[in-house]
C-alpha cells in the first residue's frame, strides 16, 4: 500500500511539472485564470457576500506582482506569502498605519520574528517602540516577544511611563495590564516605570476608558496600594454644608476630611449660632486658603469617582472607595437610590455593611455634610466598642452590647439619621419587632406604606401594635388609602396617596394555606380586623377572591372563614357578588360558591352566575346533577333543552370521560349526541381506544363543528395507528364533518409513514430493527387494506376528501403516500373531479403551512436557484439537510429527486384518459423542477419533452418560468433584476418581485383569469430555447432595454456599467466599450483602479479622452492612481496618452496638494514619477524641501534618498532640530540612525542635539558614538 501511493505521488508530482514546464499550457491556464468569468457556488463565500453586499467581484483578482501593501497580507492572513517577498527582495509598502495593524494581528511568535528581521535589515520599520505599540494594541505575546527578547537593536523593547496611563485608558482587557505589570517587575522596572504621577492619575485614565468596564478596571487599580496614590486633605470645619436645600456640587470638588469638628450638631441651636459667626469672622481667611488649596485640589479633582461606577465595584472596592473618600458626591438627589441590601451571612458582616452604608450616605446623598459627621463617628465607635442600652451621641452606659443590638442601633441610625428606606425597615420590623422609635420620625406615608407591608404579610399582630402606636387607616378595594389622626370621635380625614399594586400577595397567602399554623393565621387576621374600628376594612371581596382561585383552600376553609372571620351577611354577599364563578375549580369549590351566592341574592340576579365553565367544561357526573337540580330555576340555558338560536354553532361541550357524558345524555336527552360525545371521541381516536370507538359507532356520534386544532393531539404508537386505519375503513357508521375527515386522515396517514414514529416510542435501541419493523408494518398494512371491500365502506361518503388529500400529497411529494392511495383507495378516488382542487385552494386552507411553503420556497430560492452548474452531490446533501421530521407540516418542496419520482409514478400508473385531468398537478410539479437546485436547462428540456410526449397540456413560458429561467442562465440576473425591477429594489431590503414569483407557483396556469402579467416577463421578449441559445451579453443587452423602457427619465449607461463591473464580466465590458454602448464615467474609478486588466483599463481611458464632458476623468484617474500606489495605471497614462497634456498645470497646484498626493504613495511609484515624469512637478526650492521633510518625519529612507539623488546639489535638504523632534515623538529611531551612519548628519551641533534628545534612551542605543 506505501509502495503504490508513493507511484501514485510521483505520477502526480510528473504530470505538474510536465504541464508547467509546457510554455503554452502555463500561459493557457494563466490566462483563463486572469480573464475567465468565475460563477461560484451558492454556498461559496464570496457569492454570498455579492447578494447580499456591495461586494466588488474585482477583489477576487490581484496579479502577484501587485501585492505589494502591508495591510493585505495582514488581513487575508498571508504571512507566508509575505515572507517570501521579503527574502526575495519585492517592494512591500510599510506604512505606519500596516505595521500597527501587524503587531495588533499577529501572534504566531515566529512569525512576528521573521517578518521583524526581516523588516528592519531592509529599514522598513516607520517607528521601533514595538513593545509599547504591542502591548498598547492588546498583543500580549508580540509585547513579551520585543520587551524580553534578546534583540541587537534594543530601542523595541522600550516602555514609556504614560503607555500605562494610556493603556487605563483604551485597554480592552484587563489581562493585558497585568501582562505589562508582571513583565516590568520581572525586569526590575516597575518603581521607575510606574511613577507617582502614574499614581495620582491611574484612577482618573481609568475613568476614561470606554472599552472595558469602568468598575473591573476600578477594582484593578484599588486592589493594590502599588497602583494608585491619592493625596492627603487639609479640611476646615467650614466645609460642612450649613443649608437645608439641595446643593449643586461641581463633579471636580474635593470633599474634605473632617477633623476635630464639633460644631455641627444640628441639634444644637447654640453651637449653630456659634458656627455662623465663626463662619462669618473667617470668611476673609478662608478667602486667603483658597489659592493655597487649588493645587491640591487640582491634584485630585479627576480621581473622584462618578456614582454610578462606585456602585458596580465589588464590595471591597466600595468600602475602600468610600475610607479614601473618592466617590463624587450626588449633584441632584434621588431618595430612591440610596439603600442597603443586607447580606451578609452572619452578624459581623452584617454591622461592616451597614456601617459602610452610613458613611457611603454622608459622602454620596447627604444633603448637610461633605462626609459623616463627627457625632455619627462617636456614635458608631460607642456601638463597635460595646457600648450600653439607649445609644445618642455617646451616652449610654452598662454592661456589653450584643451584635444582635449593634445591628438594631446601627439600622436605627440609618432609618432615623440618615434617610428611610423601607426595604432595611422591614427587615428591622421583622427581627425587632417594635417600630415606635422608628415611625415616630416619619411621616405619614411611611406609616401607610408599613400597613399595607403588614396588609400584604397578613400579620394581625403588627396590625394591633401599629394602631395601638399609630394611625387610623381606611382601605378599600381600590387601593385608596386615607390616613387620619385618632383624636377621640373625631377622624379629620386626608387622602395621602394610591397605590396600584395589589393588597394581599398571592405567594404569601399560598404559603400560609399549606399549614395548619398558616390558616389559622388567616383567620386570626381576619378576626382581628373585623373586631375593631380603627382600621375600616372594604376589600375582603380581593382576599374571597384569592381564596376561591386557589388550588390550597378547600371550602371547609372558606366556610371557617365565614363562620368565624366576624362577617355579616351583608359584608358575605358584598363579598361573593363581585366574583365570576365560571375559572372556580375544582366542581366541589364551585358548588359552595353557587350554593352560598344562591342564599344571598334574588332570582332577578341569578343570570349573572349561572354561565357554564369555560369550554362548557363538566368534570363529574355530580357537577351534572347539580346542573339539572338547578336547571329552570337558575342554569336557564335553551341549550338545555336542546335548542340552540339558528344560525349559531352548536355548542360543544367539553367531557373527557366516557361516563361522565353517558350520564349527561341520560340527564339531557334533548341535546343531540355530536355535542356531548366530541371531545370524548377525538381523545377515543388519538388514543386508540377501540372500545369507547366501538360504543361510538353503535350509539351512531357524529363528529361535527370541531374548533380546537388537531396538531397539538399525536398518537401513542404507529402500530396503534395503523390498527386504527384499518378499524376505521370497516366502520360501518362514520359520519364526521368534511374538513375534520381531510384533517385527521392527514395526521394519522402522515403519523405512519413518519420512520421516526417507532413503535416503542420509550425505546431509542435498536434503531435497525425498528426501521425494518416500520417497513414490514407499512407492507403489513397494504396488503391488509387490500383485504377490506370498500364499496361497502362508509368512506364511500368520502370521495372528494380522499381525492384533496391525494392531491395534497402529490404536493407535498410523499410518495408513499400517493401509492397507498392508489393502490388502496383508488376505487375512492375520482381523477375526473380533481380538477375541482386548486393548487392553491388546497394549501391556503390551512393558513399556518401556506405561510411556511412560502418560506421554505423563498429560502430555497435565494440559495439555491442560482447556480448553473449541476453539483448533484452538494445541492442533494442541502435539501436533505431541508428534511422535517415533524409529521405535518414542512416538507422538502424544491428536491429534485422527489418532483421527477413523483412524475415518473403518475405517469406510470395513471391512464392516458384520465392523464387529462392532472394537467394543472404536471404544470405545478414542473415549476416546481426549475427552481430545484442545480438545476440544468437539458433536464428541463428532457422533463418537457417527456411530459408533452404523455400528452400534458404544459405552459412553460409565463412570467414564473422566465424569471427562472433566467436565473437558470446566470445567478448575477438575480441581483441585476432586484436592483432593477420597480417592485425591487435591493436584495434583504425588498423581496416583492421575488414574493409575487413565489405566489405564481400556486396559481393555476391554465386559468386565464388568474394569469398574472409582468412588464418585463413576457414571451414576445423571452422563451426557454431563445433563452438557452443566447449569451449572457445578448440577454443583458435585452434586460437593460426593456427596463430603459420600463423605467424611463433614470441612466442606465451609470447602474449597467457599475453592474456589469461588479460582477466580473470584463469581456463584456471590453465589447460594449468598443462598440460605444456604454459611457465611461469617472465615478466607477475606485472600482477601475482594482482592474488587473491592463487592455481593458486602456479602453475605458480611450472612452474618457474621447468624451469631451469627461475631459477631467483622466486626470482624475491619474491623481488617484498615484494616491492608492497603482504603478501600471500610472503608467499607462503618462506613456500611452501622449495626447493627454499634463505639462500645463502640473499634477498639483500648490505644495500642500503634493504633500498630500505623496502622502500614502509607495516609493515605486514616486520614484518612477521623479525620474521619468519629473517635468510635472514644478518644483522650487521651497517646495522640494517642504516634501523632503515631510518624507524624512514619516520616516521614509527609501524616498528621502530620492531627493538626495534628484538634488545632489541643494542645500535645502538639511536636517533640522524640528525635524528630529518630530522623530523621536513618533518614536522613528531607524532614519536618525540611517542618516548618521551614512553620514548624512556632520554638524556637531545638531549630534549634540540627538544626545540630548535622547539622552533617556543612550543605554539603549549603540550606535551614537
């Protein structure tokens, strides 16, 4: 076996060289990939991209000698092919702007080291701070490569102090910041690097940075004291915030630490007046501090930390936020921000997180101090100490104090000092119980909000303790709460607010009605509240309500609640009036209800309790007895008595066990037996219950106005099902509605011949077995029904719903199912009415699986419809992978195989006379072959001829089949037609020209009425032979014409020429330009200058010089030629069109202009412009001097030495200090090194200047001697 394939590989390896070393076989197959039209794939990427994009067809060719930009090779991922330009010594283009790109790319480490070495041995390199350009793009293995690599030139590895502040502020990754960190402290370089103004500005570059999370970076930074420095405060007492009013604080304040103040007690009235005539003495010497205080504001005043950033740090972050106080304070207050989520898992965490709370109030929301006051500071460090009993401001005394009361004083003083939220009171209610200390420091809508808290909680004994100590409340069921004080008798009423969420929570009373203790609870706040007077209670009607929808309260409960809760019968019957008994399950709840409504209201009333269930639901053969008990008196319904109001659907009642509806028609004989027994019946069919289906049959059910969709019903198993078919053909009575008949036989007929349905459906072994079972279950079955006699079958009565749903299968190509229609039920079946059965009559019967053929075809279309070339393997494995194993629903409309078996079996196995009636079903399947995949125009021509020869009526010319075939012919007349055609205009955007094609599947070609007619798609311009025989150029030529016509006042010269550019068709291009169709216009430049073409640029020029409008297109071609580097363009003008005079003006008009034009302009291409087209340039002094500068601060050695040779005379081609600051900033050390060492640079002067340039960088530099 080795032995063979290694002659197998030298055969190959023979012919190779064979066919290259043929001079004419080389140039041959050169030459076809360089001008050949390329029709790629549907799956092929660039395809895609064309559809569905601008894409320009001619990105898919750049001869070899043209690849010469840094970028390209780095954005197609090419490195090896630039490598070998490199050893080879081939021009590449390194810009500044490619190189950063590079090192922002690659990481494949010998990689970077081959193309560096390679880069720098040919001075190539625009700047050599490649470490710090690494790490700043987020290449952490190209950064460790340069700062740790053992390399000659030691300028790469240099790092400066501000790319750290730099990377805080751009960083993607906090990855690659700990990179640089670990690296720098590896080599012994971190003090020096990371400075104290690193330090001091770490958290405000932070801030900056938009590409990674503000907090992680925060956290970062804060983590370690090495990163951060922030500077001590001086404050004065005077920086507390004497007002009462809001502030507006500026984001840059310094909030000053507070020290030795004891002055501000805001309890203390004295020590207030004191503090404002202090204030007032020291105005003039705060005055003076000021200025002595800026610098070290200015210091600091970026540091602070925005609101929002402090609150998505981690809690230790926060809390050391909060120590160095550099969290901005809150310019406007929002109450509703401030809050304290307690989780800390035992007592200690807890009283650190409440503390930490405190002080994050005074810093961030408090509308008095710039941070915690001096009193607040004394009173937590008496509660840390383990201070006594009544707590204040330092007093207190006695033994220890436990946690349990630290947590309780440190709540307190957030919930009474600092500001109320309620979340933290409930929980100080729920541990602590009393509440006076706290609510009598609040106003009166925390009280209410605390009730409805206890409301909601159904806790009585808060209740009884809150009116004991507080407010008089009235609630009612809208939600209106009005609050008053308690004075006596009299009750000075004021509405305070609404709430609009409800009053109980339903969690909480489920939970409560899953215990004993629970209930009893209930009860006991029920009693409570009914027993006194201070709260008014008007909204047991919402807690009935609960109660009666809930699974856990039975009506021993609700009757519980009745006798004991202190009800009246009035407040009962108010109670139940206002509910809906109808969502009252199960049948005992609904009993009570109705039983205990009946004793509480008049006859007059009874019709708006007496509706049934919803579906006209019966549960039990009870809740029937109950309805006839009541039946007259209070269920009144004439459907009762078996009449319904004409023209109404009878109404179907919803029984699912066979007992329950033989005792609801022994109850109600009147009502027919189709609307007792449906529902029972269809789970009797589903469930293949052949015995309740055989006491259906003799009691003669008929099925009949079924409203409920079948396809959320399945089968058990397709040995059931199968047994089931068989059952039903021998039924002697089987009288259902029509449409149900096509539906359910669908659902079962599918279901069987699914080979996913196994009979075991338990069971996923034995997948083989299984699957030869199904075969020889499905032959079992034919050869069964072949057995039964159907012309005494009552599916006789079915005639055209057996031929519906033959020809539905037809569509749905399931040829099985087919053949066991015409093989078992073809007596059923008459062909001579099929043509009753519209195509499209038949799929928009069922709107749901209209809409997904519609789909399937659109997606099919778009993919697939578009390829010439005849890939059977690729284009069959798609569709199978189009395959549903869903039982109903999708089918793999476009498969090829499937459409020719389906035509191969009709025509076989249907006579010639009645082939008549099938001429709509072949025309259908016909369209449906053309816009199969990969399909090809000799298999539309055999299936054509085939089919006429059976004796089909076919019509293979309207609009449907044009606009096919065309994209048959080439997949680009898509894309021109969409863009073109009025109905579309761009694909993905607008799809209606490919909509209306896709509903002409459906329409029946034969009917003239229903024949569509389409502007552009007509015979008199199109046929399927006139298409075939025609080139891609002539059907262009066609299609621009007719849409000239169609759409007429728009430039089709402008679309078509762009088009036809696009796609690649330059002989087509070439053709037109010389037969003067097409125009040339200059805005098609951009894509012109991507032409590998050279003869067909040639003609689009001639196209230019000969239009007198375009006289200026030249030049602009050549101007932007020169711009993107394209030297054989160049070329071409300034030596083929002599005629074109350029002299006149030169290429620019002033100095900036040049400047610019050279800008991005590779040195081929200026070198070939100076020494052969130097004449255009009318260059001065002044102006060459300006340009050579311009070169020499890029970096540029190559065009500098241009000017060297061009001017070898001048003495304007200095180097000047200015030009070699420009130089060091951008970090260009190869051109100063270049230049001094070929002795460019003599004047002692300007070599004493480099050293001190770069007097930080001589340890590094060997050369500067």
């Amino acid at each position: 076996m080795k032995k063979d394939l290694i002659l197998f590989n030298n055969e190959n390896e023979s012919i190779f060289w064979k066919v290259i070393h043929n001079k004419f076989l080389f140039r041959l197959i050169f030459e076809f990939i360089e001008k050949e039209e390329i029709i790629p794939n549907h799956n092929h990427l660039f395809y895609q991209q064309f559809m569905e994009s601008k894409k320009d067809y001619s990105d898919l060719r750049i001869k070899f000698k043209n690849l010469k930009n840094l970028n390209w090779f780095i954005e197609n991922k090419e490195y090896g092919l630039l490598i070998d330009k490199l050893k080879h010594n081939q021009y590449i283009n390194v810009t500044r702007e490619s190189l950063t790109l590079f090192l922002s790319k690659c990481t494949d480490i010998s990689i970077i080291d081959s193309i560096y070495n390679l880069l720098n041995v040919r001075n190539l390199l625009p700047f050599q701070n490649l470490a710090e350009e690494s790490i700043l793009n987020g290449n952490t293995i190209s950064f460790e490569y340069f700062y740790n690599g053992n390399h000659k030139d030691k300028i790469v590895s240099i790092i400066n102090p501000i790319t750290i502040l730099l990377l805080y502020q751009n960083c993607f990754n906090i990855g690659v910041i700990e990179c640089l960190i670990y690296n720098l402290k590896l080599k012994n370089q971190f003090q020096s690097i990371y400075n104290d103004f690193i330090k001091k500005k770490s958290i405000s570059s932070s801030l900056l940075n938009n590409n990674i999370s503000k907090p992680i970076l925060l956290q970062f930074i804060l983590s370690n004291e090495e990163y951060y420095m922030v500077q001590q405060q001086i404050i004065e007492p005077s920086n507390i915030i004497q007002s009462n009013t809001p502030i507006i604080l500026p984001s840059h304040l310094t909030i000053p630490q507070l020290i030795n103040n004891n002055n501000n007690n805001n309890n203390n009235n004295n020590n207030n007046n004191n503090n404002n005539n202090n204030n007032n003495n020291n105005n003039n010497n705060n005055n003076n501090n000021n200025n002595n205080n800026n610098n070290n504001n200015n210091n600091n005043n970026n540091n602070k930390i925005p609101y929002i950033y402090y609150k998505g740090c981690n809690y230790e972050t926060q809390k050391k936020i909060l120590e160095l106080n550099l969290v901005e304070k809150r310019i406007i207050y929002h109450n509703s921000l401030f809050n304290i989520n307690l989780k800390g898992i035992n007592e200690d965490e807890e009283i650190d997180q409440l503390i930490t709370g405190i002080h994050e109030f005074y810093q961030v929301f408090s509308k008095k101090y710039y941070q915690t006051p001096k009193h607040i500071l004394n009173r937590i460090e008496w509660i840390q100490i383990g201070g006594g009993g009544g707590g204040g401001g330092g007093g207190g005394g006695g033994g220890g104090i436990t946690k349990s009361n630290q947590i309780k004083e440190l709540m307190e003083i957030l919930l009474m000092e600092c500001q109320f939220d309620f979340n933290l009171f409930k929980i100080y209610y729920q541990r602590f119980k009393d509440t006076t200390k706290v609510l009598d420091t609040t106003d009166s809508i925390i009280n209410t909000k605390f009730l409805l808290y206890l409301f909601q909680t159904i806790d009585s004994d808060g209740l009884l303790y809150f009116t004991r100590n507080h407010l008089s409340i009235t609630l009612n069921e809208k939600n209106s709460y009005i609050s008053s004080s308690f004075n006596g008798n009299e009750y000075p009423v004021k509405k305070i607010l609404n709430q609009n969420y409800p009053i109980f929570q339903i969690q909480s009373l489920e939970s409560l009605l899953e215990t004993k203790k629970g209930r009893d609870r209930i009860i006991q706040f029920i009693q409570y509240c009914n027993n006194q007077d201070l709260i008014k209670i008007e909204i047991w009607g919402i807690l009935i309500k609960y109660l009666l929808y809930s699974t856990n309260c039975d009506c021993s409960f609700l009757d519980r609640i009745l006798l004991n809760g202190g009800f009246s019968e009035k407040q009962i019957s108010s109670m139940l009036k206002k509910q809906n008994p109808i969502q009252i399950r199960p049948f005992r709840k609904y009993k009570w209800f109705i039983e205990t409504i009946l004793s509480t209201i008049s006859p007059s009333k009874y019709s708006s309790y007496s509706k049934f269930w919803i579906d006209n639901e019966f549960e039990s053969i009870e809740h029937i007895d109950f309805t006839l008990k009541y039946k007259g008196i209070f269920y009144k319904q004439p459907i009762l008595n078996g009449s319904n109001k004409f023209g109404e659907t009878p109404i179907l009642f919803k029984i699912t066990d066979l007992e329950v509806a033989n005792h609801f028609y022994k109850t109600f004989p009147c009502i027919p037996k189709r609307q007792i027994y449906t529902e029972c019946y269809i789970i009797a069919l589903f469930n293949c219950d052949f015995k309740t289906l055989q006491y259906l049959q003799d009691l003669k059910v008929e099925i009949k106005d079924v409203m409920e969709p079948l396809s959320k019903l399945t089968f058990k198993s397709k040995s059931d099902a199968i047994q089931l078919l068989i059952y039903l053909t021998t039924c002697k009575f089987l009288k259902w509605e029509p449409t149900f008949f096509c539906i359910f036989f669908h659902l079962l007929l599918k279901y069987i011949f699914n080979p996913n349905n196994n009979n075991n459906n338990n069971n996923n072994n034995n997948n083989n077995n299984n699957n030869n079972n199904n075969d020889n279950n499905e032959k079992d079955l034919i050869e069964k029904l072949k057995e039964i006699d159907l012309k005494n079958s009552s599916f006789k009565s079915y005639k055209n719903q057996f031929l519906f749903l033959f020809v539905r299968f037809i569509i749905e190509l399931d040829l099985q199912l087919v053949q066991l229609l015409l093989s078992s039920f073809k007596i059923l079946i008459n062909f001579n009415k099929i043509e009753l059965f519209s195509i499209f009559s038949i799929f928009s019967t069922y709107t749901r699986e209209t809409n997904n053929f519609f789909y399937n075809f659109n997606n099919n279309n778009n993919n697939n419809n578009n390829n010439n070339n005849n890939n059977n393997n690729n284009n069959n494995n798609n569709n199978n992978n189009n395959n549903n194993n869903n039982n109903n629903n999708n089918y793999n409309y476009n498969n090829f195989k499937s459409i020719i078996k389906m035509i191969n079996y009709l025509l076989e196995n249907i006579s010639r006379s009645e082939l008549k009636s099938f001429n709509e079903i072949f025309n259908h399947l016909f369209k449906r072959v053309i816009i199969s995949s990969g399909i090809s125009f000799e298999e539309i021509l055999t299936i054509k001829r085939i089919l006429l020869g059976y004796g089909v009526y076919l019509i293979d010319n309207g609009a449907f089949h044009l606009f096919n075939y065309l994209l048959i012919k080439s997949p680009y007349f898509m894309k021109y037609i969409l863009r073109s055609h009025p109905e579309g205009i761009e694909l993905g955007e607008h799809l209606s020209i490919q909509k209306s094609m896709a509903l002409q599947l459906f329409k029946p070609v034969l009917d003239l009425k229903n024949k569509e007619t389409y502007s552009i798609f007509k015979e008199e311009y199109f046929t399927l032979e006139s298409i075939i025989n025609s080139s891609f150029q002539q059907l262009f030529q066609l299609l621009s014409s007719l849409y000239s016509n169609l759409l007429k006042g728009t430039d089709r010269n402008h679309f078509d020429f762009q088009f036809i550019l696009s796609i690649g068709k330059f002989d087509l291009m070439s053709e037109l330009l010389l037969k003067n169709v097409f125009k040339p216009i200059p805005i098609v430049i951009p894509q012109i200058l991507k032409l590998q073409d050279i003869q067909l640029v040639k003609l689009y020029i001639t196209g230019l010089m000969e239009s007198s409008q375009n006289s200026s297109g030249v030049y602009k071609l050549l101007i932007n030629a020169i711009k993107q580097s394209n030297l054989s363009i160049t070329q071409l003008i300034l030596e083929n069109f002599k005629e074109f005079n350029l002299t006149e003006q030169g290429l620019h008009n002033n100095i900036e202009e040049a400047i610019d034009l050279f800008k991005g302009t590779d040195y081929q291409v200026i070198s070939y412009l100076f020494k052969h087209h130097f004449d255009l340039f009318k260059f001065n002094d002044n102006s060459h001097k300006m340009i050579f500068e311009h070169s020499f601060t890029n970096g540029s050695i190559e065009i500098t030495q241009l000017f060297y040779e061009i001017f070898p005379q001048s003495i304007h081609l200095n180097i000047t200090k200015e030009m070699l600051s420009k130089v060091k900033h951008d970090h260009n050390f190869n051109i100063i090194k270049f230049f001094y060492q070929n002795g460019k640079i003599s004047n002692p002067t300007i070599i004493q200047f480099i050293k001190q340039l770069l007097k930080k960088e001589l340890n590094l530099i060997d050369w500067l001697n």
